[in-house]
C-alpha cells in the first residue's frame, strides 16, 4: 500500500453516491483507476465524467494495484456484491452505507475492512458541496481507520469516527429526520390540494419551522394544538381526517407522543401558525 | 370610515403575532393608534416600540376612531376576547388565528368581521419579513375582503382570499407541516444524544431534505426503508425503538402510512441516506 496522500481507488457502484464521490475524489488528488457496475451504461457514463478511469464489467481488481475500494451499492445489494469482490491482500474495502455493520464485509478474502458512509442524499442531476457533507469511517483498527480519515479529510470538513452501533442509531435518526418529515410533507401537500391552495403556501412557515428545530432542541420549540392540550382543535382535525384513516392515525399517534414527550406543564412558545 | 390607504388600527393582544404585525403596519404608513391587552407590561412594551401608539387598558374602543382593529392573541381567548370588544358601529373587527373561524366575531356588535391571517411562526427575539410572509383573509362581504386585502398588500406579497373552510384545512395541514415535523426532528435529537452523536450531524441531510421536498411532490421523491419495503431494516429499528413504545408505534405507522401512500412498485429515487 502506498503511504502517501493520494490513493488509487476503485469505486464499486455507479448509482448517486458514487456519482458524486468520484469527481470529490479526483478534486482531492486520489486517482479513481476503475469504475465496477453490473450496468455497462452506468459505468461507462460515470467513467467518462474522470480522467483515468476504466470501466470494469468484472469484480476482480487484483491486477489493478487498488488502495481502496469504495463499495456504493443500494444497502439490499451490498452483501452480494461484497462476496463477489477480488482484490489483493490488505487492500482496503469500505462500503458507503449508512445502515450496514462493518462486520458485513468479512466476506472479501483477504480485505482489511472499512465504512466509509457520506450522510447526505443525493440525486445525479443536483450538484453537491462535498466538503459540508459529513463523512462517518469506521475500521477494526486504529491505522485503518486513521487512513479512511485522511482521505474522508480530504473532501470533508466533518469526518467522524463512530461505532457500528452508533451508526445504526444514526440511520435510525435519519429516517424520523428525513424520511418521515418528507412523508408528512407529502401529506401536507395532498391536504393543500384537496382545499384546492397552492402548494407553496406553506413554504415560509415550514422553512422557519425547520430553521427554529436546527437552532434549538425541537422540543422546547414546539407549538400547535397538541402541546396546548387544545383538545377542541385536536378532535375537529380527527373528524376532518375520516375519509384518511392512515392519516387520522398517524395524527393522533404523532399528538399524543408530542404531549408525552414535553409534559402537559411544559410551556411551549406561543404562535400564530399551529 | 376612511377610505384612503392609511388605516388607523387598534391591535388587541401584544403577544408574538401583534409584537411583528404592529411595526410592519407602522411601516406601511397606517397608524397603530392603540394596544389593547390585560397585561400592562405588554401592552406597554409593544406601544413603546411604536410612533403613536396608546397602551389601552379597557376593551372600549369606541372613542378612538379606528378603522380596523386586529386582535391577536392565542386561539383559546380568541372568543372570550371579542365578546367583551365595545366598537364604533361599522368597525372591521378581524382575527388572526388560523385555526378559528370567520362567524366566531359575531358576538362583536356593531362590528364587521373579518380574518387577517398571517401563515407564519413568529418569535419577539426574531426579525421576520412580513413581504414573504402570506397573509390570508376573509369577510362576509366583497367591499370588506377589499379592504383586508388592501391593508394585507401593504405589507406581504402573498395576499390570498380564502374561506374559513379552506383556511381550516390549511391550518390542519400546517400541524403535519410544522407542528409534527417539529416533533419528529424533536426525537431524531432524542436518538442522536443516546448514541452519543453530535447534535448538528444530521443537519445537512435535514436541509436537503426539506429542500427537495419543497421543489418536487415530497411522495415522489420519497426514500428510506419504508419505500424500499426493506424489512430487515424496519424490524430492526422496532427492535431498537423496544424502550420507547411511543416511538416504536410512530416509526411503525409512519413506515406503513409511506408504503400506502407510494405504493409498493413505485420507483423512490435511490439514496444513501435512507
């Protein structure tokens, strides 16, 4: 393995992670030498985006002289295509994933094993500022780990080191943080449709909603009719949402935990939106 | 009544909403002749911060001359407020809650109602701009919605005529919007402080979620496990969300209520987060 800064790194996957963490790589020096995808499209697209490297149709990288191989694969795929892998003794394998254990990659024969997990969403067709995503490494020992960060270091301002168990934790926030706020955005905007309003009705009052909920702890910035007890308002809301049972549910569970987690002495900071 | 653009306006309360509302109006060249509220510190507060503002201590207002007065204060007084208001005959008399309806200043005599509703949260500590903020009436007549509209222009470029219906259901979409998003953003902080994780780790992630949510249907760029129907992953994060059975059941409704809603074949954008 070369000791230096810049890596030879063969990216597995050609799907929106690897999309955007190749070009960040080539931006940080390290040399991305192949691109691996069971779709010959997907690989020779993302290929041709760098200057050196060759599309791979086969996951056998012994001969290519890798520091590292990044495996960006969708979370469901990533243990059948980590069996599959070839590389030489010691090279360094990580997946990206923010939900799967280090453990995982025992399967690549001779590998030392790493995470190496970006967390952000990505999408091929929206540019991304690499250096503010922040980058989670995870190895079994100290110099693995001390190598993932320094090429984490090398796009990232924010690298962290964390657990398997943590990360798991992690993903887990996320999903109430992203994928779940994103749901209730969406029925939001069926709510708006069906009152025949504007979509972007809302946009100011979410935005500010999301800004207060980044500044402080959510909790003691909660408002609307669950925190005020104002059972009125709840029960009116519950009668509106009968033609929607999943959502009628979904509003009273979500009330019901905002007045068990604050407290009904809590004071919630006053408004004129909820 | 005045028919020229500069109103002379009473605001009853001198809460958040009255403590932006009053400078916006001041700044748009009506005068704020009077604050009405039951507590002198407030009322004192908010008139200090004004040119020519009186704090008032008694709900009689019929000496003052006012064109229209705006009463601001939380949904649960809103009534018992306007029933002890004492108002010259003709007086546009309008509320600025969400959530209430048109007819409930009914009991104002002599007086003709109206809702001046602006759709935002509002701190003292914060600056806001009342020119984004979208502002939304109602009155029972077209000259009276004139003139809420004429006042609402001159302060916000989002003037909407809508009715009590409407605005209803608009206020019940802005729980699942602000007030449940809130919450939910409340326990990702919950999951993080247990793992030990910075606070701030998600927030990139958090932005561009809201961010792509609001440029495209939020159910059309829908990721995670949920979508994904990975039940792995769903069973796991039950499992891990055992002492919290609030939680447990949130993550389990929400996860259920994304896979209706998308539907099981739908393609949800590729991630790495999720």
């Amino acid at each position: 393995m070369q000791e230096n800064r810049s890596k030879r790194v063969i990216l597995v996957g050609a799907g929106n992670v690897a999309w955007h963490l190749a070009p960040a790589l080539t931006a940080a020096e390290h040399q991305v030498v192949a691109i691996y995808s069971r779709t010959p499209e997907q690989r020779e697209a993302l290929a041709s985006r760098l200057p050196h490297a060759t599309p791979l149709a086969t996951p056998d990288f012994r001969s290519l002289d890798a520091d590292l191989v990044l495996i960006a694969v969708p979370d469901a795929a990533l243990e059948a295509v980590a069996t599959q892998l070839q590389v030489n003794e010691g090279t360094l394998v990580a997946h990206t994933s923010g939900s799967q254990p280090l453990s995982l990659l025992g399967t690549v024969k001779g590998a030392r094993a790493g995470v190496f997990y970006p967390l952000q969403t990505f999408s091929k067709t929206k540019p991304v500022d690499f250096k503010t995503i922040p980058i989670l490494v995870e190895a079994q020992d100290e110099q693995t780990v001390a190598e993932l960060e320094l090429v984490a270091n090398s796009i990232s301002q924010q690298v962290h080191h964390v657990t398997s168990g943590s990360r798991k934790q992690l993903h887990l926030a996320a999903v109430f943080a992203c994928n779940f706020t994103n749901h209730l955005l969406g029925i939001t905007q069926e709510l708006l449709q069906q009152a025949k309003l504007p979509a972007d009705l809302l946009q100011p009052l979410i935005q500010e909603t999301i800004a207060k909920a980044l500044q402080q702890h959510p909790f003691n910035v909660q408002t609307g009719p669950a925190i005020r007890h104002d059972e009125n308002v709840v029960q009116e809301h519950l009668r509106m949402l009968q033609p929607e049972p999943l959502y009628q549910e979904l509003y009273l569970k979500l009330t019901r935990s905002i007045q068990a987690a604050s407290g009904p002495h809590k004071k919630a900071e006053e408004n004129n939106a909820g």
